[in-house]
C-alpha cells in the first residue's frame, strides 16, 4: 500500500519552554513542565499512515490527541518534529511550508471534520455555498458545475440536496456533521482528519455517521486519522490505533491486538472499563 | 513657494504632497494594490471625500483643468465645494464641466460617459477600500489574502447572490481585479462604469482619506469584473417591462446611465443622464442636427 503520511517526533509546547520540559512531563507525570509552567501537549509523537487507511487516536481528554490533527492541518504551527505528506509523486514537508502552501494543501488534499460544525463549517451561508467555497478555493469557477458537484456531495453524504440552499443553522447535529463531511469531500482529498465527529450525537445518528465513513472510506480509499475517546468508534473504524496520555503515545499497534491485549496498564484499564 | 491665504499651495505641506506622490507611485508599479499612505486632517470631515481630494491637491498644478463631479453632476453641493477649495488653495489653476477639457478629473459616484483619453488623469473618491472587509473583519488575514489572492470568499458571495437572488444583485463597489491579481473595490460607481476601468486610456487614482489607502488602475490595465465562467459580469441594461432600452427624457440617449426621477405632478417615473456634460453634450448634438434638418 502507497504511504501517504510520515511523522517523526512531532512535539507541541504550548508556552515560552525550557530545558527540562520534556524531561519532566510524561504519561507518568502529568502535561504541565513543573519548571516554566508550558504545557507540553504532545511529544515524540511519530506514526506512519497508508492510502485507504484508518488511524485512530485514542486517550482521555486533554493528552493531545486534537493537537496531533491540528498541527497536520495546520491551524496550530508544530514545535518540533518533521512530517512527510506524499502525493501525487511528491513529497511534502509539512512543518517546513509557507503559508501558500499550507493553504493549498489544506483546501485540496486534506479535509477535517470539527467535533464543533460552527468550525468547520460557515453558518452565515447555505449549506452549498460552503462546499461551493471549497470548490472556488480549488479553482473552479463554473456555478452549474459547483452546484451539480455540491449536489452529489450531499446526496452521497445523505443530506437532502433541496435543502442545499438553507443555512446549517436549519440542520440537526447530525446533519451538520454530514454537510462538513460533504465539504471535506468535495476536491477527493486522499487524507482527512475527523476529530470526535460522533460526539455528543444521539447513538443512532452516530452509528449512521459511523457507517457513512466506512463507506467513503471503501469508495474513495481515502486516508484517514480517527481522534476520539470513545472506545467504540475506534472498535468500528480504526485499523491501527495511537494510545496517548499526557502528550505522549503509550501504545501503538493493530486496533484488534490492542484492544484484545492492551499492554500498558493505562489501556488495560480503559478497555476493562469499556467492557 | 506660492502663497494664497496663508496656505502653501494646494494646501498640503510640501512634505505630504511628496508622501502622497510617492503613494501614487507605488501604487501604480503595484496596479490594484493598496499602498497605506497617512492621510491628512483636511478642513472638512473624513467621509467627504478627502482621499480624493489629497490626491487632487499633491497632483494638480498651475495651469491644469479641474473638473469635479458628485454623482454625475458638477454642480451639486460636494462637487461645488470641493471645486472650490481646490480653486482656493491652488492659484493658477483652471475649472471646467467639461469632460474633454479637463486634465484632472476628480469624481464620486460616476466616471463620465465620455471615454477618458491618455492625458487625462481620473481620481475617485473611496469609502471602503478593501472588497475583502466583507468577508474578513481582520485586516492583518486581509492582507495575506491579498497577497496570495485568496479571493474565493468574494466568489462565494456571488454563489449566494445568485442563488438567493438568481441573479447577481451588487450595484455599486462591484469587487474587480486589477492587471490579473489583485481585487479592488472600485469605489461607489455603480457596474455600468467599472468596464470603463478596463484598458482605460487614463490613469485613474483612488484614494480612501479615512482608511487612509492609495490605489490605482494604470493606463491599458486589465480590470476585469469578478464573475462565474457560466454567469458572466453584466451592466445595467435600463431597459423597461418590454425589453426596450429607456431613453433619457431630456437628450433621447439611449446608450447612457441613467437616473430615474418621479415626476411630480404625473407620479410618472423619468429617466434621464446622470453624467450632465454629456446629457448637454446629446442635446446640443441633436439641437444642431434638427437645425441642419431644417
Ligand atoms: N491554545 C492552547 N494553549 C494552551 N494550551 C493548549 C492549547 N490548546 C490545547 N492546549 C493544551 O494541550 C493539551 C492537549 O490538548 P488537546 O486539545 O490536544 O487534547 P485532546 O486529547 O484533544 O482532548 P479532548 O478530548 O478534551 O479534546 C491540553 O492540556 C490542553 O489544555
Ligand atoms: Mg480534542
Ligand atoms: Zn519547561
Ligand atoms: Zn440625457
């Protein structure tokens, strides 16, 4: 299978740092460098990622599994680390690009779908005009074809296409998840990042959303990185699975060994708890 | 160094007609980009054309041809004032209604009808100067978009235009890009002119006082109208419930932007030229011909 994503030593400290914040936090300790104060909201993190894959970030919240996501899409600028994305022939080395650059990935290879849709998603416009805005974004300029493409987005994500005209104000919960989705979709990126997409969603709406992922995941062979503290999400979607604990992965391997034998106590005890 | 009421010439200090100048410049190598200038307190508020009127002042000399327009017209209020400070401060200069005898035209609302020529200098007057502020309050991720010309989010204000309007409903500040990157605001005129900006003979200067930004569209520049590939940029037709184009009630234009007026006695709605020179210009014209008839 074709690699899409490499990351080495990814860190991310949130204040001004010092010498001894990495030695000093840990999954062990806590997040917070006792010397400076900074908050160290993920270290050493590095992880390898193919095309039509799942990847699932799991952890209690707060051990940085969003930061991982935020950073690879570029709404928070990385500390450390390097990170190799590969496309078409080409590699890209994320945390070295220039703004243009993030902004050209970010708008046509990568989609993300927010736990928060007012995040993803611009509640002042229609549904329409916020996948036609990706599309304008990717360069096409043709109304018919933008709304004809809008269309079949929603369509597939089981959104109404007559309600492509309203405001995502008018949606339910669920239905905003699908129109961000549809969104992501829209330019066929090979990699999306989905952080808590199901959360805080009724449990038929998320098994509904569940089973739209898997589908696209199946159909387009799209990449994807799973971030969740639901146990069962990463069950159902996740290939391999990320543990973290205060900024650092504990644990690291096929969903089903983890889940079958956790070997660090931290996991054992999520897994027994979510039996 | 000429005096006239106290104040040097052209009522700036010579320092901030050389700020001003040095603005324009920029501006032209950097056709559409807005060059911050630190624009003046002048004797009368921000918001009446002072941006404008800065440009005019650092530019005019003795012996140029002032013609000031306000919604087409010479002889309302703003334009009458402006004209005469210009005329006050700047000794030497010249007045004119005429659009074919002035050599600086300093105008708001309107570009006059008649085409500009390569010895013509155009100065509009600006409100707002950055077509993004609509969609970007913060002005430091404005310019970035600038920049890289990141201007999808103008285009995702048309798509909902159009789908909410069917059809593309901005009247006047129609957002156009200039020499193929960057998009202006062209000031308040309405769509009807903004094609007279593309390839245009004269230089034309905008200039915003209270935002205090300088931009211009140089001579045979492309300014080019956003639109879709399928939707394309239209103007104004003025035509009536048949599809016939209205006429001006006073010189029969049928070619020219036109104002609707409600008569007062009938209720009856008229048109007519908003540009007066060249409303009087057609009349002449068509006086002279129905003489020559005879
Ligand atoms: N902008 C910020 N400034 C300072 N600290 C931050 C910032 N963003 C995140 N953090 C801290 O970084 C750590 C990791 O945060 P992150 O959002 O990655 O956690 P998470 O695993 O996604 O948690 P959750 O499940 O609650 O979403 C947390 O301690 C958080 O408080
Ligand atoms: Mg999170
Ligand atoms: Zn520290
Ligand atoms: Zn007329």
């Amino acid at each position: 299978m074709k690699k899409i994503l490499e990351v080495n030593s990814f860190s991310k400290v949130y204040g001004s740092g010092c010498d001894c914040c990495f030695a000093e936090t840990g999954p062990e300790r806590t997040n917070i460098c006792p010397g400076c104060g900074s908050v160290v909201a993920a270290h050493d993190v590095s992880f390898s990622l193919h095309q039509g894959e799942i990847l699932g970030i799991m952890g209690e919240s707060g051990s940085g599994k969003s930061t991982v996501v935020k950073s690879l899409f570029f709404d928070e600028p990385a500390s450390w680390g390097q990170a190799s994305f590969y496309d078409n022939g080409s590699r890209y080395d994320l945390f070295e690009l220039n703004r243009a650059q993030q902004r050209q990935l970010r708008s046509q290879r990568f989609g993300m779908v927010y736990q928060n849709p007012h995040l993803g998603l611009n509640f002042a416009i229609s549904a329409g005009g916020n996948i036609a805005e990706r599309l304008l974004v990717a360069g096409d300029s043709h109304y018919q074809r933008i709304r004809s493409r809008a269309q079949d987005l929603l369509q597939r994500t089981e959104v109404l296409p007559e309600r492509m005209d309203e405001i995502p104000r008018n949606f339910s919960g669920g239905m905003q998840q699908r129109v961000q989705i549809a969104k992501a979709l829209a330019t066929d990126p090979p990699l999306l990042f989905l952080d808590e997409v199901t959360t805080g969603l009724d449990l038929s709406v998320q098994a509904a959303i569940l089973d739209l992922i898997l589908e696209i995941q199946h159909e387009l062979q799209t990449a994807m990185i799973v971030v969740t503290h639901d146990l069962g999400v990463i069950r159902l979607l996740a290939d391999r699975t990320l543990v973290m604990k205060y900024g650092r992965i504990i644990e690291a391997g096929l969903t089903d060994q983890i889940l079958e034998d956790p070997q660090h106590a931290y996991t054992q005890r999520l897994v027994a708890s979510a039996l | 160094m000429s005096q006239n009421n106290g104040y040097p010439f052209g009522f700036l200090d010579e320092y901030a007609k050389k700020e001003v100048r040095r603005s324009v410049l920029k501006a032209i190598a950097l056709p559409g980009y807005q060059v911050p200038y630190s624009s003046r307190e002048m004797p009368m508020g921000r918001g009446f054309g002072t941006g404008g009127l800065q440009l005019t002042l650092a530019l005019i000399g003795p012996g140029e041809v002032l013609k000031v327009i306000d919604q087409g017209s010479d002889d309302s209020v703003n334009a009458v004032n402006l004209r005469s400070f210009v005329e006050l401060t700047c000794p030497g200069i010249a007045t004119t209604a005429k659009t074919e005898e002035a050599s600086l035209i300093q105008s708001r609302h309107r570009i006059p009808e008649k085409a500009l020529n390569d010895r013509q200098l155009l100065v509009l007057q600006v409100p707002y100067p950055d077509p993004l502020s609509v969609v970007e309050p913060s002005e430091d991720r404005r310019k970035a978009m600038h920049g890289e010309a990141d201007y999808a989010r103008l285009l995702v204000k048309l798509y909902e235009d159009i789908v909410k309007f069917k059809e593309i409903t901005i009247s006047h500040r129609y957002p156009t890009r200039i020499n193929g990157h960057y998009i202006i605001d062209p000031s308040p005129i309405p769509r009807f002119d903004v094609p007279k900006l593309h390839q245009s003979a004269a230089l034309a200067l905008l200039g915003a006082g209270r935002e205090k930004k300088i931009y211009a569209v140089p001579p045979y520049t492309d300014a080019v109208p956003i639109a879709f590939d399928d939707i394309p940029f239209r103007i104004e037709d003025f035509n009536d419930d048949q599809g016939r184009r209205r006429t001006c009630q006073r010189c029969g234009c049928q070619t020219s932007y036109l104002d609707e007026f409600i008569d007062s006695t009938s209720g009856e709605k008229l048109y007519q030229c908003s540009d007066i020179d060249w409303c009087n210009d057609q009349l002449t014209a068509t006086q002279h011909l129905e003489e020559v008839d005879i």
